[in-house]
C-alpha cells in the first residue's frame, strides 16, 4: 500500500530517481569521482521529476531563448 500511494502522489520524483540511479550505474564502474558523478545524476533526475510533480514545467525555456537570441540577430540585412 505504501508504494502505490508513494508512486501516486511522487511518480515523477521515481521516476527521475529510479533515472538518475539506472544512468549512474551505467557510468559507476569504480573511484571516488565517479561516485560523485552518480550522485550528481542521481539529483538532476530528482529535481526534474520533482518539477514534473509539481506542475513547475521545464527548467530551460528553450523558446523564449530563441526568440531572444533571434530578435538581436538579422542574418540578411
């Protein structure tokens, strides 16, 4: 019961966990900065299935980026 009602209410946070450990254990074969690596992934997959929980949307707005960088920038003038 306790899962179902964790995967209910946090599935992005598992999810991005559940990522971040699968693509840590990919890159963790041994050493010491390797370790801090997985941890590295293991919190970047927690923070984006946290913002996917939360409804917070992306963490890079990719589209105003581009119109920005569009807006100062007329390759035919």
């Amino acid at each position: 019961m306790f899962w179902k009602e964790m995967w209910e209410s946090h599935r992005g946070r598992v999810v991005g966990v559940a990522g971040g450990i699968l693509f840590g254990f990919i890159y963790l074969i041994a050493g010491f900065w390797n370790m801090l690596f997985f941890a590295l992934l293991v919190f970047i997959g927690y923070t984006f299935g946290k913002r996917k929980d939360l409804s917070q949307g992306a963490l890079v707005h990719w589209r105003e980026i581009g119109q920005w960088l569009s807006s100062g920038w007329r390759p035919f003038k």
